[in-house]
C-alpha cells in the first residue's frame, strides 16, 4: 500500500502542447454539454432547420412552375404530402441529372460532365427505398454522418475535441451545407476526401488510396488529392529540406496514391468504350460555359461584375418585391450569381492566410487547391458560378476557423447564428427551385 505524500501534487504536464494552448482547450472543456455531444447537437439541429425551411416555404408559397427539361416528374414525390414537402425540395438543379443518370445511364447529352459514383449508388440504393430521390436522400445522408464522425475523430487527434466539434458546428450550419443532405456528390465526396485523409495520418496507406480512387470517381477533383497526401509523408518522416522531401516521398508506400489517377482512368475507359470519346467529360462542361483560363482574369471580371451587381441591386430594391432577400427576384438571381460568390472566395481566402501557421502544411494545400482549382474553369459570364457549393467540400477551412477563434466563444457563437440565418434564406430559395449555387 503506498504511503501518503504530505506535500501536494504538482498539476500534470501535457508533452508537446504549449502551456497557454493547453490552458485554452482546458477551459473550453469547461462547458455545459461535451464535445461529441455538441457536435451531434450542432448536426440534428442544422438538418432540423434545413428540413423545417424547406416543408414551410413549400407549405405556404408552393414550387413554381417547372418545366420538363428541368424536372423529371416521374422521380418525384408528389403523390405523398409527407414526402414532397421532406423530400422533393432537395432533389432540385443538378439533383435531377444525378437522378436522371441512375435512372437511365448517361443518355442525356452534356450528362457525362457528372462523375458516375454518386449516381451508380444511388442506383443501388433505390431497389431498397422503391424510389430515385429517396435513394439520393439516403446515400447523402449517410455519408455526410461518416464524413463528419470521421472528422471529428481526426481533429480531435491533431488538435483537441473542442476544435473538433467546432469544426463539425461551423461545417453543418455552413450557409450551403444543405448541399450536403440533398441529392448532389458533395457528401460523398467529402466523406472519401476526409476519408483519405484519416487513413493517411494513421499511415494506413492502402486504405487512404482506395479512399482518394473513390473521391476521383466522385468528383475530378479528387485526383489533386495527390498532393496533401504526399505532403503526409513528408510530414511523418519529419523530412527537411528537398532531398529529404524526395526520400520521404520515393518510397514503397507511394505506390497506393496510384490508384488515384486509376479511378480517373476507370471513368475515361468507360467513355471511351461507350462513346469512343474518353475526355468527354471535359467537354460537357461548355455546356455550362466553362473553359480553361487564367485565374487572375477570372477573379479580376467577378469583381469587376459583382461591383456592378451591388450598384445594380441598390438602384432596383425600391420594393419588398424586388429585394435582393426575396427568392426568385432578379436582384435576388443576380446576388446568387455574382456578389455572394465573390464574397465567400474573399472570406475565405482571408482565413486560409491567416491559418497558415496554424494547420499541417497538407491541410493548407487542400484548402488552396480547393479555392483555387475552380478559378480555372469560370462559367463564362458569372465567373464564380457555384463557388459558394464548391469550397463546402473543403473541410480544412472549417478546421481553420475553429483554430482561429479557439479563444473566442462569444465569436464563434456570432459567426454560427450569421451562418443559420444565411442557411435558411439559401435553402429556402434552394426549395422553391431557384439557384444557389
């Protein structure tokens, strides 16, 4: 039996941690409700949000007049008044096309622009739901549940559970996050991308290659996945300098992000096989007026237009009617199109610098190449079309924030209620089939 010490413990050490930092994450831990908890909480509720936003403004002002081009009536819901007002809003814009190729192949021109996991799932999945947009509902359901769980055990790892469940909070009531549980890629391609990464931090290489093979069959973006898992490595072999970086990098291991242009590989032999034409999904991608140019010409004309929106949406908004809040208002379509866009590439841009010497430089890279990749392609006209859903998937961002305001709750309160109000508005233009994004 030990003898008792007279003199008083000293308070434990934690290795590796600055004390001011442990001190931080020990008053964060100091809170009515735990961090798994909170992040569960902040998920239930956003979803509760979205799913009410999207049942009352169907309720009280109804769809619009869709055409056939548009909606594929026959995939719809609109027998059941439950599962119309629960389920039908979310399917809308590009929901119809991945539903469309579940259901038919790629049979509709311009559809090969789509990459092929998401709908061959949901293709699966509808044997069990007996129905298309339900499937759509389920898949993106689940994966966003993995994609978060995984996230948060990841950055609770490499940071602390505080950080982590602030990152899951700042994620779901993300101003578009509603993408995440309707019928688009993006839960299914965060959850591979995140995937990939959690398997690599624990040096399961295999299994983060097989991962980032299923986010490039998700989404092309995911072969650029490439380059914060090299950055893993070199992270874990503590490597300085290039020759070092070569060593780390040259390695057996390597081999696994193989599969990532493999997965690119896969889809082109099928176009080549079906159409004989193995780019054709770059092709497709003029129909909605992208090509490759230079980014800085791209950002230079989305602010250029998004100065001249702003002039144009405060000269017109002389009535509630045509207010910018007002969905399906020309200057409602207009801010979607061009100001909202060019304010979140400018947001965030502005976080990823600051963060830059607070997350891992793989973290970093993903978050640059997600900002940036899109400046590439601008739609023609409204350079930054969809930017606002495209930067959702980029998880480091959120990680960021979380970092940024550590000692900052009554902030990161403020920035949670902005983005709930900024999410019911989009989302309820979203219901009522008018664009987001």
């Amino acid at each position: 039996m030990d003898t008792l010490d007279p003199t008083p413990p000293e308070p434990p050490q934690t290795v590796g941690i600055p004390a001011e930092a442990h001190a931080n994450a020990t008053v964060e831990r100091v809170s009515l409700i735990s961090p798994p908890l909170w992040a569960v909480v902040a998920f239930l509720v956003s979803r509760m949000i979205m799913l009410t936003t999207g049942w009352g403004v169907i309720s009280r002002i109804g769809v619009r007049a869709i055409g056939k081009g548009m909606y594929d009536h026959k995939h719809g819901l609109w027998h059941g008044f439950v599962p119309d007002r629960l389920a039908d809003p979310w399917a809308n814009w590009d929901g119809q096309w991945f539903i469309r190729i579940a259901s038919d192949g790629y049979h509709l021109v311009h559809s090969e622009a789509f990459f092929p996991l998401y709908p061959f799932i949901i293709r699966y999945v509808r044997y069990v739901t007996g129905n298309y947009v339900l499937a759509g509902t389920l898949v993106s359901w689940v994966a966003i549940a993995l994609a978060l769980w995984l996230l948060y055990r990841m950055v609770a790892k490499r940071f602390d559970a505080p950080v982590a469940a602030w990152t899951v909070a700042f994620l779901s009531f993300f101003p578009t996050s509603f993408f995440l549980t309707s019928v688009y890629s993006e839960s299914l391609f965060l959850l591979f991308s995140v995937a990939a990464f959690y398997f690599a931090e624990r040096r399961h290489w295999a299994l983060a290659g097989v991962a980032g093979m299923l986010s490039v069959l998700t989404r092309n973006t995911g072969l650029f996945l490439v380059i914060p898992l090299a950055l893993l490595m070199v992270e874990q072999e503590q490597a300085k300098g290039w020759r070092e970086w070569a060593r780390a990098v040259l390695k057996p291991r390597t081999l696994w992000l193989l599969l990532l242009p493999l997965g690119m590989g896969i889809y082109m032999a099928y176009l080549q096989w079906k159409f004989g034409q193995p780019l054709l999904f770059a092709d497709a991608q003029r129909h909605w007026g992208r090509k490759l140019s230079s980014p800085f010409s791209a950002v230079g004309y989305a602010t250029y237009i998004a100065v001249r929106a702003v002039g144009r949406v405060v000269s017109a908004s002389t009535s509630l009617w045509a207010s910018p809040l007002r969905p399906g208002s020309v200057t409602n379509r207009i801010m979607q199109r061009t100001v909202v866009p060019w304010v979140t590439l400018v947001a965030w841009a502005a976080v990823a610098i600051a963060a830059i010497r607070k997350l891992p430089l793989s973290y970093t890279a993903w978050s640059l190449v997600l900002l940036i990749y899109p400046l590439f392609f601008p739609a023609g006209k409204t350079p930054l079309l969809s930017y606002q859903r495209f930067v959702l998937v980029a998880f480091p961002l959120f990680i960021a924030v979380a970092v940024l305001t550590r000692r900052h709750n009554i902030t990161r309160f403020v920035l949670l209620g902005v983005s709930a109000v900024l999410m019911v508005w989009l989302a309820a233009t979203f219901a009522l089939w008018w664009w987001v994004a």
